[in-house]
C-alpha cells in the first residue's frame, strides 16, 4: 500500500500517553510522525516516577540505617550522605531507561518519523513544527494525538515567581541536601518528597493550605501526620503563605502561622497541562484551565483530534496516561475502545504507603449508596506485627445490601503491592464475604484484605493466626 492510503497520525509528545499512542497505532498499521520538543520520554522517566522512586529508595535505606523497629538488637548508625553520588546513580539509571524504552524504540521503528520541535495546529489536519534546529515543517495528518504533559503549576503567592524555589524537577536534581526545606504542598508529590529530605537529613516543615491529603478519607491524612511526626517532620495545618522573600540565601515566609525561614523552599502545589502553545482554540478544541476536555473514547471536542494524559482532565498518573493513550490509538484507526476508571489505583510512595482504588465511604454517600464500612487497624494483620510496625488501617467500603465491594483505603507498609488484589476484587464485584473466604498467602501484607472482609462478619481478634 502506498505511504498516501496509509492512515497518518500525528502524536505531539514522547510520554507515557504518546508513546502509548503511537506503539498501538503502528501496531494497528497506521504510520506516525511523532513530535517532541524537549527531551524523549516525558515526565514519568525523565523528572517524574523513575527519578523519585530513586530518591525515595535511597532515603528508605538511610532511614533503616539510623533508625529501625529493631534497634534493640541491631546497631545502627547514621549514615554519610554523599548526594552528588546519589544523583548520578539516579541519572545513570534515567538515562538508560529512557534510551532503552523510549529512544531506541522510536529510532528503530520504521513507521514512526521523529521531529524535534515545537508543534502548533494549523487547522483540524495540519500542524506547523517550529524544528529545534531551525526552520519549519508542515505536517498534513489524518488523525492527531495530543499527549504533551504537564508542568509544576506556580501558585499566586506574592512573592514567589521572584525566587528561585523548588519544583519536584529541579528537587531531584538537587546536588546538596539542604539543613532546612519548606514544603508547600499536601499531595502526593509534596508528601513523597518531604519525607524523603527529610531521611536524607533535611529538617522539613511542611504547609498544608488544609489539612494533609485533602482529597482523601480523613483518615489518611491523619495517619500519614502521625508517621511524619514520629519521624520529626514539622506539619503546618490551615496554613498558608502571603508572601515570600529570597535574603542573603534564605528563603523567608509569611504565614498565618508566623514567620518562617529555610535555606530551600520546594512548592507542589499541583500541575498545570502544556497546551498553551498549540493554538487549540482556534480550532475549536475545548479546554478548562488549559486541560483538554476528552470523553470516555480519548476523543476532544474536534473528532478525528484525540489526547490523553497530564494534558488533559485525566487523573495523573502515567498508568492512565498510557492506558489512555492505547485506547485512543484503537479509536483513531476504526476501533472502540473506551478507558473506564471505575477500578483506578492510587499509590504514594510515602512510608507507611498509601493507596485506594474504588469510592471512599463519603464519595458513596454522596452518590446515594447506602454503605457499610470497616476499618482493620494493623495491629490485627500478623505481617504488620512480624514486621513491628503497626502505624495504619486498611478500611473496606461495601454496598450495605449486597455487600459488594465499592472501595479500598490503605494505609500500610506495602500498600501499593496489596491493592492490586483490591483492584481486581473491584472489577469481578466480588462481595466482601466472598474476599473473606478466599485463600490468602499467611504472612503477607495483602492478607489484611481478607481479615478486614472477615470483619464486616466476624471479630478477627478471636481467630487463630492463620484461620480461614
């Protein structure tokens, strides 16, 4: 078949929902032209998820070294923190990821052209590329994918664009770990982070407009407050900055808490998508505060236009993007897909770790359900009390009639591991009886599941270890 009867898609990104895209469309037999302005591979290998799990595993290991439940018997000494070392191990392992997952792949494919530059919408079948080396290059396409991302968002604080602050990108390129860091922010990224400076022997206040993990079961946020507490991570409830300074190397902060001072002030506040520079609206692709609208096909408001990921109202997380991304690929070359998030996972990587998928209990309600809820503190799950660190629940959330299972929350060693199974219980409606009676492995953490499902029947108090 000749190139000109080959269905041509143009995909804007290189990230988890671009790439995605891309790989599906080919596989589907369309060809690609793909268009990247900065750096292949996007937030999640580059500036995202790689580097800060990095950073966190690092931090982990410092922590187990000066402090563990089994000091008793265990010596433990604080460890040298060489950071500069740290960081290259970090980059190195970046950069091999991203040339083995993103780079190569795209070099060797012989149905995807690679551009570098910027790309702008002409009309509903053209883009004009400004190329990174110069000149322009106009692209006539029969379907376009938008994936480009987000950035670290800039909160309206007086103050703030003239200092030279941290976002989570610039954070974890930091060659030093600063004495003192302020925090502001109270989701995950922020959390993530503050933890991890402060194991890497950072003395952290963090500033939560409200209270931590807002958007959460209240439960969770008051948890994760009493891990970072035990650890000696200021918390700053209901406060926030009205102004900030940079004198002599220090970062100054008003607050309706006082004044405060640090020699790093990092701000996740959230994100914002890159779309300004696309000229969406001209086209009459509909966005809200930058983000594309989409339906549940990955369709914009423009039909043969697609996007998926940070760019658009998707939640954040490059699983979505990328399962997003596959979907939409399979719309834009005849097919029918749609993406249902009704079993959506979510993980901080704090410790103890948080992660839910399904409805909360006030989500249920307010969607008219009647619920029926259960909350297992973790002194009742044989692998927390083996393990000697018992700070957390996992709370069950079930359809009071049936019984079947609406959601999970977990706060937990290893709850990012455990929810999968939580997941997969969602997507077969199981009932919490029917996860009660399954057989689980003995002395895991994924065992509470089963144990909090028994106690929508039973008092797990009065059970044998290992009792089915």
């Amino acid at each position: 078949m000749s190139d000109d009867k080959i269905l041509h898609i143009a995909v804007i990104g290189s990230g988890g929902a671009a790439m995605a895209a891309a790989l599906k469309a080919v596989e589907r037999d369309a060809r690609v032209t793909l268009i990247e302005r900065g750096t292949l591979g996007g937030t999640c290998v580059n500036i995202g998820c790689v580097p800060s799990k990095i950073f966190i595993r690092a931090a982990h290991v410092a922590h187990l070294r000066r402090e563990s439940p089994f000091d008793a018997g265990l010596s433990a000494q604080a460890p040298e923190v060489d950071r500069p070392r740290l960081l290259e191990q970090q980059q190195a392992r970046v950069e091999a990821l991203r040339e083995a997952k993103y780079a190569s792949i795209l070099r060797d494919h012989p149905a995807i052209t690679v551009l570098s530059g910027e790309a702008r919408f002409l009309d509903a079948h053209r883009l004009a590329v400004t190329l990174n080396d110069g000149g322009e290059h106009i692209i006539d396409f029969d379907r376009a994918f938008i994936g480009t991302g987000a950035r670290p968002a800039e909160p309206p604080v007086p103050g703030l664009a003239d200092t030279p602050y941290l976002t989570s990108t610039s954070a974890l390129a930091l060659d030093t770990i600063p004495e003192r860091l302020i925090v502001m922010g109270a989701g995950f990224v922020a959390l993530e982070l503050a933890q991890a400076f402060a194991r890497l022997g950072s003395r952290v206040t963090v500033l939560a407009r409200s209270h931590l993990l807002s958007a959460e079961d209240p439960a969770i946020g008051e948890a994760v407050e009493t891990a970072f507490k035990r650890e000696g991570i200021e918390v700053l409830k209901q406060t926030q900055a009205s102004h900030v300074d940079h004198v002599d190397d220090e970062f100054v902060l008003e607050t309706n808490a006082g004044t405060l001072r640090a020699d790093q002030l990092l701000v996740a506040t959230g994100r914002a998508p890159n779309t300004e520079g696309l000229n969406l609206e001209s086209i009459g692709v509909v966005t809200a505060q930058g983000a594309i609208r989409v339906d549940d096909r990955l369709r914009t408001t423009v039909s043969n236009i697609h996007a998926a990921g940070d760019c658009t109202e998707l939640p954040e997380f490059v699983y979505v993007a990328a399962t997003a991304g596959s979907r939409a690929a399979i719309n834009m070359t005849g097919g029918e897909a749609r993406l249902d998030l009704g079993a959506m996972p979510g993980v901080m990587f704090t410790e103890p770790q948080v992660a839910t998928v399904g409805l909360t209990e006030a989500q249920a309600i307010d969607q008219g359900i009647e619920v029926e809820t259960r909350t297992l503190e973790l002194e009742n799950v044989p692998r927390a009390l083996v393990n000697f660190d018992t700070l957390g629940f996992i709370k069950m959330v079930a359809q009071r009639d049936t019984g079947r299972l609406l959601g999970v929350q977990a706060v937990a060693g290893e709850a990012g591991e455990l929810i999968q199974a939580a997941v997969l219980a969602l997507r077969a409606r199981m009932t919490v009886e029917e996860i009660g009676d399954e057989l689980f492995p003995y002395l895991t953490m994924v065992e509470g599941l089963k144990l909090c499902a028994q106690t929508f029947t039973k008092d797990v108090k009065q059970l044998s270890c290992c009792a089915g």
